[in-house]
C-alpha cells in the first residue's frame, strides 16, 4: 500500500529539519496527521422536497472545537431526519458518522464507502470520526443541524408580557398615552381625577412617576397631543395648551375641533366652520386649506414623523378615521412643507383611531440572506396590515405577524416603539406585574447581512444589542369597555443574538 505524497513529504521534510537542529523539537508522525484530520467543507445536498436552496445552507467548521453547525437555522418545522452530506476530507483510513435513530439506537455510516445514505439530525448532535491514513491518529467532530424553534419573523406577543395601566386611580374610565420630551406618557381618568404616568422604559414598574393633573374644561382626554414639551388638548372647539405637564391650562383662542398631531413647530388639526366646511388649521396659525372630501376630520390614528431620502424635512403621516360625511377610511394621509396630500393607493379597511406604528419586516431570499425593510404597520377591525413603501399601497400581513387569538380585538389604542437593550444572558425580571417568559429554546444567532468588509466580523463577543419593543396602550374592545391593559410585543428576529 503506497503512502500518500503529502506523508512522504512530511517524512522526509521531519527528517531534514531533524538532522539540521538536533535540539528543536520534531514534530512527530502522530501529531502530524491529528493536525491533518481537517474537514475543509461541509454541506447538505439539494433536496427540494425538504426546503428550497438547502444546498446553499452556510456551515460553520470550528476547528478549534470540533464543531461543525449552521449559524443560521433553518426555517421553523424543516425535517432533519433524512439528510444527505457534502464534506472535503483529507485521504483517511475512516470516516464514520455516527447518529442516533428514532428508535433510540446508535446507527453507523461509512462516509468513504456511502457518501449518499441518509443521516437522521433530529435526534441529537450527529458525531463525525475520522482516523488517518495510518490509522495512528483520531479525531471527532459534533455535527449540528440548528432549526428555528419559533418563526423568526413572527411578531410575537408573549402571554405573560402583559400588565395594567399604569394609574393612581382606583378605577379607570379612559386612557391615552403620548410621547413627551422622549418619555412614554399615559394619562388616565376615573371621569373626575385625571392621573398622568411618565416613565422611559414602560417595562420597568419601579419607574413609573405619578402626577395628579387636570383636563381643559370639557376637555377629551383622547385629544391630548404633545409638541416639544408642551401639551395640547381640545373641548371640540377651542385648543388648550398646557406648559407645565397638564398642572393648568390656557386657551390659544384657536378653534381645533380635531388635533392631527404634531409636525416640525407647529400642530396640525381641523377647524369645522359655521357652514359646516372643514379646514386645515394649525398652531401657530398659518395659512388654512379645505379639508378634501377623502380626507379624515376625526378619529385619526397618532401621527407618524417619516423621513425621506426626497426630502430635507419628515413627512407626517396618519391612518383611518372618519371623513365629514361620517364615512370610515383606511387611507394614509400626510402632511409636509404646507401641503396635505393622500398617500396610500391601497389602505387597510375603514377604521377609526386605528394602532399605528412603523417598525421592521424581513425576506429571505433563497441564498439564506436577509433583508430588512423599514415597514409601517397598522391594525384595523384587529388585523394587522404592513406597507413597506411608506404607506402607498397596504396588504394583509403574514399569519405570523398577526395579533395572537387571546388579545381582544382593540379600537383606539396607541401603539408606542421603545428602544430596548438586549443582553446575552436571560436575566429573570423582578417582582411586578409583568412577567416576561423566555421563548423555548431562543437560538443563540442571528445576523442581517450588510455591505462593507467591516460588517462580516465582530472584534468581541456581542453580549448587548438594541430590541426595539413595541407597547400597545388601552384602547376599547368590541363592547366599548375600556381594556385596561398594556401588551408588549416583538418581532422574534430582533430578539435572537447577533452572530459573534
């Protein structure tokens, strides 16, 4: 049996080095062919039936570890149990690998001699033994076939990440939460007291700051908007603003029978005149429009601020609410530069004061890359549509991103987007009213692909990474009672630790 030229090679080479310095040390046959025992690729076959492009899975060898895994796992509910391998091998005495079946009993399969049987990756880690050529040396590898355990890409609502409103009040009536000066701001009311709860990271019970303030007379509490640091609110006729965080409110001696919100300095709402017109008005006043006969005079969604790569100032958006012939709308409109305008082409159904809020979806394409797009969601007549052109055109969302069966169907709610840092380990939250459950078996990667060389590798683990969570304050359920909750939701992607 003739060696292999690479052996031969060693030899003679260890045998050079020997006889030129006799007090280095050689490096012996042994440790030459343990260091050899390298697996240069590994692959799945193309099996179609299985999954598209799973010849294309990425696979990780971590020579150091013995370890060979797909970083990025594949979708959730692929079978594992009948896979076929690729692998680039060193010339071997064996390579055997080793796997436990259905049944619970070790099976064995000679890659040399049967390169195409099935492998069964459903039952564990799958081991790889290799023996060199010589048969003096050995080494084994883990083989891991990662599957999500959940869908990635679902917008997931845990059952247990749901709490109270937070109040003062022994009974609560009503509810609406703003933005103000960066804080989560949600007001609430018994019909006589008003409450107001301010905290950064609305997760975080302990931080809650509780405020007896008081309301315009006649004002609605739904119609209280923010700007900068000051807050506005309407009787159905008059604008209110309050400078001092609703301790007391003045008069602007405007008349805003419906706030739209707030864009750039100025806050934007409807004035309904003697002969029943509607105009577009503003605080500060500026120059008035009609209001068009498609446009919403009442019950909008809160306003988004949208930036485009066409314009030098955010656009501010709104969905749904009800036109002045009380009809529903499902149109997004938007405001920018003194100009409203219809955006959407395609809307979502006609809803009034519909949960609006902009967030992430993502595609796979069948290179196993992933892409992030910006995405504006909306929940009408409790579904929950996206637009990932700015609000042009609307479609039904994946079942994935759809609200859970156990959250009521909810009219007039506000959605807020709170940045939140994860952490690599699972830290069990204190004692309060939420009660975060981990997911089963979180994988432990995930990564977005992005342009540019320093993108593809890390400099040290990733132990912390922005999650940005999305909290749904109140709103009604289909009887009109008020829910006096507050869910926490997520995508499942943005939770998953960025691959080191």
């Amino acid at each position: 049996m003739k060696l292999p030229i690479y052996i031969l090679a060693a030899l003679f080479g260890g045998s050079v080095i020997a006889s030129c310095n006799s007090e280095s040390e050689s490096v012996t046959m042994e440790e030459y062919e343990y260091n050899n025992l390298i697996v240069s690729s590994f692959s799945l076959k193309k099996n179609d039936s299985i999954v598209s492009n799973l010849d294309s899975v990425f696979f990780s060898v971590d020579l150091d570890n013995a370890l060979i895994y797909n970083a990025d796992s594949l979708p959730k509910g692929t079978r594992i149990d009948r896979l076929q391998v690729t692998m680039s091998l060193p010339t071997l005495q064996e390579a055997n690998i080793v796997f436990r079946t259905a049944e619970g009993k070790d099976s064995t399969i000679n890659y040399l001699t049967n390169p195409n049987d099935s492998i069964d990756f459903s039952n564990g880690p799958v081991m790889l033994k290799l023996k060199s050529y010589s048969g003096n040396a050995e080494r084994s590898y883990q083989i891991k076939v990662n599957v999500h355990e959940m869908m990635p890409d679902s917008l997931y609502w845990n059952r247990s990440a749901v709490s109270s409103l937070p109040t003062s009040l022994q009974s609560v009536t009503a509810q609406h939460t703003v933005m103000l000066d960066g804080k989560v701001t949600v007001f609430t009311t018994d019909g006589t007291s008003v409450c107001m709860a301010v905290n950064a990271n609305p997760f975080d019970d302990s931080a809650w700051e509780f405020t007896a303030v008081t309301l315009p007379v006649a004002g609605d509490i739904n119609s209280i908007s923010a700007l900068g640091s000051t807050l506005y609110a309407t009787d159905g006729t008059t604008l209110w603003q309050s400078t001092d965080k609703a301790a007391s409110w003045t008069s602007t001696s405007v008349t805003m029978n419906h706030i739209y919100g707030a864009s750039g300095d100025m806050l934007l709402g409807v004035r309904k005149d003697a002969d029943g017109k509607y105009w577009h008005t503003s605080y500060p006043q500026s120059t008035e429009t009609e209001v068009a006969e498609d446009c919403p005079v009442s019950g909008t969604s809160l306003p988004l601020l949208f930036t485009t790569e066409w314009s030098a100032t955010p656009m501010m958006l709104i969905i749904g609410g009800r036109l002045a012939s009380g009809t529903l709308t499902g149109d997004v409109w938007g405001y920018e530069a003194g100009e409203w305008a219809r955006i959407s082409k395609v809307g979502v159904p006609g809803v009034e004061s519909p949960v609006f809020f902009p967030y992430f979806s993502f595609s796979e394409s069948g290179a196993w890359r992933v892409t992030t797009y910006t995405t504006l969601f909306a929940v009408s007549e409790g579904k929950t549509y996206i637009s990932r052109n700015r609000g042009i055109t609307w479609s039904l969302g994946d079942a994935s991103l759809q609200l859970p069966d156990y959250m009521p169907e909810l009219n007039g709610a506000q959605a807020m987007v709170v940045p939140n840092e994860m952490s690599a380990s699972i830290v069990p939250a204190s004692a309060s009213s939420w009660r975060e459950m981990p997911v089963n078996s979180l994988p432990a990667w995930y990564t977005i692909e992005t342009a540019g060389p320093s993108s593809s590798r890390v400099s040290r683990p990733v132990e912390t990474w922005e999650c940005p969570y999305i909290y749904i304050f109140g709103g009604r359920t289909a009887d009109g009672e008020l829910s006096n909750t507050i869910w926490r939701g997520v995508i499942n992607r943005l939770s998953f630790k960025p691959i080191v």
